[in-house]
C-alpha cells in the first residue's frame, strides 16, 4: 500500500508534527515491508523536519504546489473549486502510484483517489472564548468540507468521535478512532537523564510540565498551587517546557511570569520553553511526576508521554484523560488549585527522582503492543477507505 502523506503542524503547533512522526514510526516498526509512506512537501519544508521522518518513510516529493501562496499552490486551489477536483495532485499521485491518501489537503469530492484526513479535536465547541469568530467560522467550515470530501475521518478519542457525530451527524459513518501512541526511541531508557539536564540549572528534583505555553494548557493553576505550597514546601519545583507562543494569546507568556512574581514563586518553576527532544525525554524521565492540568484535549501526548515512559502523571480530571488511562495517573480537579497542591505534596513526599525502573520496564514491553495496535487500527481505516 502507498500512503501519500505531507506534513502536519507548524513552528506554533507541534503537536501535528509529533504525531505524524509517531504514525510514521508505528507503521515502520510494523509493516515496513507492506506499507510505503511517501512524503509530498513543498520546496520550502524544513530540512530538519524531513531528516527526522527520513527513517521511516520511502520516497521523499518535492513540489512546488505544496508551496502556500505561491502561483503553482494558487493554481491548484482554482482548478479545485472550478472543477471540484485538484488535476494537479491527481497527476502527482498517479506518477507514483498512490492507493490512498492522508492528512494532505483538500483536492474535491470528484477527486479519484481516496482520501482520508485527521481531525485533532473540536476545542472551539467547548472553548469558544479561546477562538476569534471568524476562526470558529473558518474551523467550522473546514470541518465540513474535511467530511464531504473524505473517504474516512479519523479522530484520535472516543470522545472526539461523539463530538463530530454531534457536529456532522451526516457523516458519522466515516469517522473513525485511531488512538495514537508516543514511541520512545530505545537509547532514551539507557541514558541517563542528569547528563543532559546539568547545564539547566535546575535542582535533581522536580515536577515536569511539558505543554505548550497556552492558556488552556492551565499553568495558571500550577502556580497557585505553588503559591500554598510554598510556606511549608519552598522546596517543591516545576520545570515548564513547550512552545511560549501562543497566536491566540500573544501576551500569555509575560503573564505567566508575572503571575509567578506577583504569587512569590520565582525561585520555584522554570520556563525554558521549547528544549531539544533528547532533553525533553531527559526532564521527564528524571521528574518525580508529569503534570497536565490541561482543560481541554483531543488526545494528551504529554499523558502518552507519561505511558511511553513508565511515569507518574497528574492529569486534569477531564472525559479525554480519563479514556487515556495512564497506569500511574492521579486525577485532580483542573479549577482548583488546592487539589492540586494536596495531591503534588503527596506525590512529592512519596517519590524520589529519576526512573523507576520497575515501571519503565513494564511501560517498554507494553509500548511495543501500543505502538503495533496503533499502526494496524490505522492500516486497518486506509484499507476501508481504498475497498469500501
């Protein structure tokens, strides 16, 4: 089977990047011998992006009509609204033989290869105040013509699946749920964690939240519960990583540190924004415990994360975490911060820092199960797309 894929996310969202690097992994590990992903990108992609999913695909397209905004990509765009059917992807695809195509634009419900197109969540039903109206507009226009123009819909929770049946009833026969999963690379469990973390400055012990700078990801409530903490346990740190721009906030960032002044915590959590993937893995192998008061996701990469690794994870008490089920996860209450800070002080009296290596063995041999029924669950909707 040959998968035609691009790339998904940008510099202000990596959760697309991370999870098509995933996708491609799980289905090198699993069916490299059946399935042929092939990449299609513009002539301006990011080199370091395509050097990270070289191992796992087999043939890489440059184009330039994957160029946004360019007079080939603006071509392509006219040709599909006048004939509902993008002649230029179809020429692309035929050239190398392409079963099935995924997460890669929108080419027209006449367009002869079957598509299919990830949906990462419907944050702006629920959090409408996070989105400007003509976003919310635009989301749900896009939403509608992703499932008029797509073989199969795939969303990554059950509780996105009753959210896009809610919101396109119509199409409820094409959706799908394809759970991803974070694979962790097998020299991440024999390093050692402190090596990497030294230059840092940061104490050997600590809390870790990996989330982007957004105000939904809820760090706000974090420092508040520092701030209870901090007379009894001025000891107890969080370190923050994750991309400190967010579009929608563009001023969230200097607030939080000002928040973290103004409550009396500035000696207590760092914010290092985003950090090489190999120190990432580092900072949460060497926490005591992740954190996620998150109060909205699609599917927590930072509680696969927590999976992948054999790690405690505090987690908001939400229906999404809940399906995601992280084997040593203590839920809290994501609007109040002395749940929080009761639950970390436990966690922090009761855990020392760095791997626990009787969790993270358990957590490798299940992950090769994960990743496996990952892969096939995915497989298994390109094929239904291709034969039904």
């Amino acid at each position: 089977m040959r998968v035609a894929f691009t790339l998904i996310g940008c510099k202000l969202w990596t959760g697309g990047s991370n999870y098509l690097k995933n996708l491609l992994n799980a289905l090198h590990e699993s069916f490299s011998s059946d399935i042929n992903p092939i990449l299609f990108i513009g002539n301006d992609a990011p080199v370091n992006e395509i050097d990270s999913l070289n191992p796992y695909i087999s043939e890489v397209v440059q184009d330039s009509s994957f160029v946004l905004w360019t007079l080939p990509w603006i071509a392509r765009q006219v040709f599909r609204k006048a004939l509902d059917r993008d002649l230029v992807a179809e020429k692309l695809f035929t050239k190398y033989q392409i079963d099935v195509v995924f997460h890669s634009g929108l080419f027209g419900t006449r367009f002869p290869f079957p598509c299919v197109n990830w949906i990462p969540d419907f944050q702006h039903l629920y959090m409408p105040e996070m989105f400007s109206r003509r976003e919310i507009k635009l989301r749900d226009r896009y939403f509608k013509t992703l499932a008029r123009m797509s073989k199969r819909i795939v969303v990554s929770s059950e509780c996105a699946r009753k959210d896009f049946e809610s919101f396109l009833p119509g199409y409820k026969d094409r959706v799908n749920v394809v759970k991803f999963v974070t694979k962790i690379p097998d020299d991440v469990y024999s390093s050692d964690p402190q090596e990497k973390l030294n230059q840092y400055g940061v104490p050997e012990k600590f809390f870790h939240l990996p989330n982007q700078f957004w105000k939904h990801k809820n760090h706000l409530l974090v420092i508040k519960a520092l701030k209870l903490l901090k007379k009894s346990h001025s000891d107890i740190y969080i370190v923050c990583t994750g991309n400190i721009s967010d579009y929608r906030n563009p001023g969230y960032f200097d607030f939080l540190k000002r928040e973290i002044s103004e409550n009396g915590v500035k000696g207590q959590i760092a914010l290092l924004g985003l950090v090489p993937l190999d120190h990432l893995y580092a900072f949460l192998r060497q926490s005591v415990a992740i954190l996620n008061p998150s109060l909205f996701e699609g599917w927590s990469t930072t509680v696969e994360e927590a999976k992948s690794l054999g790690k405690k994870v505090l987690l908001s008490d939400i229906p999404v975490h809940r399906e995601q089920q992280p084997p040593e996860g203590t839920y809290l209450n994501p609007t109040n911060p002395d749940d929080l800070a009761e639950k970390m002080l436990k966690v922090w009296e009761e855990t020392e820092p760095g791997p626990d290596f009787q969790m993270e063995t358990k957590a490798r041999s299940l992950l090769k199960i994960r990743v496996r029924s990952f892969a096939e669950t995915f497989v298994n909707v390109m094929k239904k797309a291709i034969y039904e």
